[in-house]
C-alpha cells in the first residue's frame, strides 16, 4: 500500500479491527520519505501514524468495554484522548474526517460514564529537560531551536524529564494521568451505567449523545425555602442544601441516532452509585 | 499551590509588600543575569518552601511559558526570569489544572500581561478540547505600593473578572 491508499483505507475505515501491518507500511514510507528529505512527507505520514493510533486506542476502549474490562478501557481511552491532542494541531478532521469527531466525542461522552473519582497524583521535582528530537539538554535560556509540539523528520518533539526528585503522592479528583485510579480494598465500582450503555452500543461508530441534566432529589420535592433543610444542618434549606446544590443530582441520559429505532432496547431509569 | 480547582471565578486583592528591590535582594537572585533582570518590566517567580523542597520552584511548563512570553511581540513588555538556568527546578503535580508561575510586574504593562495570559491559556484550553481551570497570582507594583491580584477558577472566565478588577484598582 501507497501513502495515498493507506490514507483511503483509514479515512474510510468503520470496521472492529484495524490491519496490523499499517504501522509498518508507514514507518517504512516514512523512512523513504526521509532519505529524499521530504519533510513534508514525513509529517503527513507521522499524522497518519497518529490517526491509526487514535483509532486503535478508541477500538480497544470499545471491545474492553464489551468484555467489561473496564479499567482496561478506561485507560484506553486516556490513551486515544492524549494521542489526539498530540494531532490536533496538524491536522484537520473537521467534518468526521476518519472517523474522528466521533471517536472525539465518545471518549469524553464516556469518560463521565465512569465511576471513578479519586486518583493518585505524582509531586515531583524535575531538574534537567532534554529535546527527544536531538537529545540536547535545554535550559532556560539555551534552548536547541526545536519546538515542543513540532514535527521533526516526522516525529513529534516533546521534552524528556531527566534527573527527577519524586516528593510524594496525592489523592486527587482531576488529575493529568487518568490511569492512577484508586482502588480501595473491600469496595468494588459500579459500571452498571456503562454496561446499560454497551447492551445498545454494538458498533463503535454508532452516534449517541449523552446529556447531563441536574435533577432534584425525590427527598427534597415539596421543601419549603424557609423551613428547616432536611439534611439537618440547623439552617434554613434556601441557606443550604438549595444555595449549595446539594439537593441535586446529575442525570444521565443517552439518545442513540439510528435509522431503526426498534433495533435500540431502551433502558429504564435507575439510581447509580459509585460503588457496587 | 494545591492540586486542584473546584472554583468557578474567584479574585482575591491584597496590600502586599513585594516589590523589584526586594525580589533583586532574595537569594536565589541569579546576579550573573542582574544587567537584564534590572530591566524588565515583567518578572517571572519561583514558589519558595513547597512541599518541604528546599529550593524554590516553578510550576510545570513555566519554561514554555517563559518561552512564550519571550516571543510576545509588545515593544513595552519586558519580561525575564528570576533564576539562574542551572537553579531552575520544576515541581510537577501532575493534576489537570494549569498553575501560572508568580508574576511582578509594572502596572504600566498589566493589561498587556492580561492580554496575554489570556492568549496563553486560551490555546491551552483549544489544544485540550476541555474546560480548564487555572490558578494565577499576579504582583502589580504601582510607585511604592504593590497588590497582589489571585485568580483562581475558569480559564475562560479569568479575562473578564481580572480586568474588570484591574481597571477598578488602577485606573480609578
């Protein structure tokens, strides 16, 4: 395969599984492309490499999730959402172009379908930087002219941490490394929102919308601003749960947009915790 | 510097003390820089006595930060760094909120620094695709008075609510 039907077959590609040996085509394109100095090339092909890889990542979340696999998913899906934001500024899929707006889309829409909401976070310092494109140490004010975020003979540039100095660990609810999920021994997550999800998400390019609504809780129907809140604070419930929103719960709902609706089992509505 | 915001759009002004006289006597001063630290107008500063690290830090990407302000085309802006390169550590709390390193600065420039804090988080906030939220404390020395401007919250939000402080303090 060619440079131009590689990126045919990715851009029309809305299959399970992609062709294991994409990779290999293109780094051996890539290579030739470098030894005729086409940078521009060799970007381009880089873009494509990411597309694959975006898309390989989000196919992985989605068989994890039908094999109810879901931290594996989950980490997929961090995954597909770093490589992304590594292409977005070179490339341009605006219009679903290979599939990627979906793709986009569902990894977030899925991400707060989650239950997870503590993380470890790691505090470290960081005393030397070196450039991944010519391994050059950089300071502050001698740099190597190389940009982070810039392709260079079709790999992107980025900055090695080097000589580190690690602090501690936090607990944290939004933390950069989204695989550091916290699992307390004894308690188990309830995934009962996504496995209502996969039961009609059978094709990972299927399109659905999830709405997040907030919602009053059944216990709070009929309070009265003025009279004592339930929740037993000592104040008035327009001083606390109604001021703080605590008397509100986030409602999840997913409309899915298929030419046959029958096809789509509807799930009835239910109250979802975090743990099992 | 904590790990994260759950904060929409909060603005604390205080009378502070900080002024270029005082940072040019602290000792991480880096004297061989001193000819054009003197200069600037925009001064980038690391935290002192976190999380029990002895020396000061910056807060993650303060290089590409620093980086960006050096390429801001303004011909009153002069910006720098206070440290010295082989001084420059950076404390990485690997949370999802974007902490800026402490700006002293001239009011002559603060809406230019505006302006371009602004920019900077914006493409942040475009190349992550997501809300952000971000935490920026800015020190304005104004003659012999100095206030320290702390925004804590939305990046979208930060433009709107620190100028509308800054044009109340400053140019009343």
């Amino acid at each position: 395969m060619n440079f131009e039907e590689i990126n045919n077959y990715l851009q029309n590609f809305t299959g399970t599984e992609l062709r294991k040996d994409i990779p290999d085509l293109l780094s051996h394109l890539k290579k030739e492309a470098l030894d005729n100095s086409d940078q521009d090339l060799a970007k381009n092909i880089w873009c494509l490499e990411q597309v694959y890889i975006v898309i390989a990542h989000y196919l992985n979340a989605f068989r994890h999730l039908h094999e109810k696999d879901f931290f594996e998913a989950w980490c997929q899906l961090d995954r597909a959402e770093i490589e992304l934001s590594f292409l977005r500024r070179h490339f341009d899929y605006s219009g679903n172009k290979y599939n990627l707006g979906i793709i986009e889309n569902h990894v977030l829409q899925l991400q707060k379908m989650f239950p997870y909401q503590y993380f470890f976070s790691r505090e470290s310092v960081v005393k030397k930087w070196y450039c991944s494109i010519c391994n050059e140490e950089i300071s502050l004010r001698k740099s190597c002219g190389h940009k982070v975020g810039e392709i260079y003979n079709g790999e992107q540039c980025c900055r090695v941490a080097g000589d580190i100095e690690f602090l501690g660990i936090a607990l944290v609810t939004d933390p950069f490394d989204k695989y550091t999920v916290i699992f307390p021994k004894g308690l188990d997550y309830n995934y009962s929102m996504l496995e209502s999800l996969m039961v009609n998400f059978k094709d990972p390019f299927q399109i659905w919308e999830l709405s997040i609504t907030k919602k009053l809780k059944v216990e709070y129907e009929g309070a009265g601003k003025n009279r004592p809140c339930i929740c037993n604070s000592g104040k008035k419930y327009k001083m606390c749960c109604l001021k703080s929103g605590n008397d509100l719960y986030d409602h999840y709902h997913i409309n899915f947009f298929v030419d046959a609706p029958t096809t789509i089992i509807p799930v009835s509505e239910q109250f979802v915790h975090t743990w099992k | 510097m904590l790990h994260e915001s759950h904060k929409t759009k909060e603005l604390k002004v205080n009378d502070v003390n900080l002024s270029f006289s005082e940072i040019y006597r602290k000792p991480y001063f880096p004297h061989e820089h001193e000819e054009s630290i003197k200069k600037a107008n925009l001064l980038l500063l690391p935290f002192e006595g976190m999380r029990g690290f002895e020396k000061p830090v910056f807060p993650e990407e303060t290089m590409s930060f620093y980086n960006y302000i050096r390429e801001y085309e303004n011909n009153e802006l002069i910006p720098d760094i206070c440290i010295s390169d082989q001084d420059y550590h950076e404390l990485e709390l690997h949370a999802d909120l974007i902490t800026l390193p402490l700006l002293l600065l001239d009011k002559v420039v603060l809406p230019i620094a505006i302006g371009l804090i602004t920019h900077y988080l914006t493409q942040k906030q475009v190349a992550r695709k997501r809300d952000l939220k971000v935490k920026v404390n800015v020190t304005v020395v104004d003659g012999d008075k100095s206030k320290s401007l702390s925004y804590e919250g939305d990046v979208d939000q930060f433009e709107e609510t620190v100028k509308a402080a800054s044009d109340n303090l400053f140019n009343s």
